[in-house]
C-alpha cells in the first residue's frame, strides 16, 4: 500500500500574494472612507442645526370642534 498525501490546494507562494492583495485592499478601502469622512471638499462650513432638520411643522388646527374617529369596529 502506498500512502497518499492530500494534494496541496493553495501553494504557500499565492497563499501570501493573496493575503498580501487584501491587506492591501483593506489600506485603500480604509483610505478611502477616512478620505469621504474628514477630507470632503463639499462640507457645510458651520455645523448644520440637527433641531431644524427634524423639526416637524406647526399644526394650525385651532377649531374648537374635536376630531372624529373613524366608525370602524375594532
């Protein structure tokens, strides 16, 4: 009987070439977010009033007649 060494998938030399791709991948997706985050061009000059965008509008119901509900059964 002669014995059987599983075959080698991955050689060790595409392994490191494939590890060293992503990293290098990861540094310039990295780059990129800190680049959209912190280095826009485009930015507001002050800092936007965060109250005033989710600000609902007034409500100018002033009648003094109460609001019916619908006559659904529930």
């Amino acid at each position: 009987m002669h014995s059987t060494k599983p075959p080698n998938l991955v050689p060790a030399q595409r392994l490191r070439w494939e590890i060293g791709a992503a990293l290098l991948l990861k540094v310039l997706l990295l780059f990129g977010l800190w680049f959209l985050i912190f280095r826009w061009q485009e930015r507001p000059a002050g800092k936007p009033d965060i109250a005033a965008h989710f600000a609902l509008p007034a409500a100018h119901n002033f009648s003094s007649q109460p609001i019916k509900e619908s006559d659904h059964v529930r």
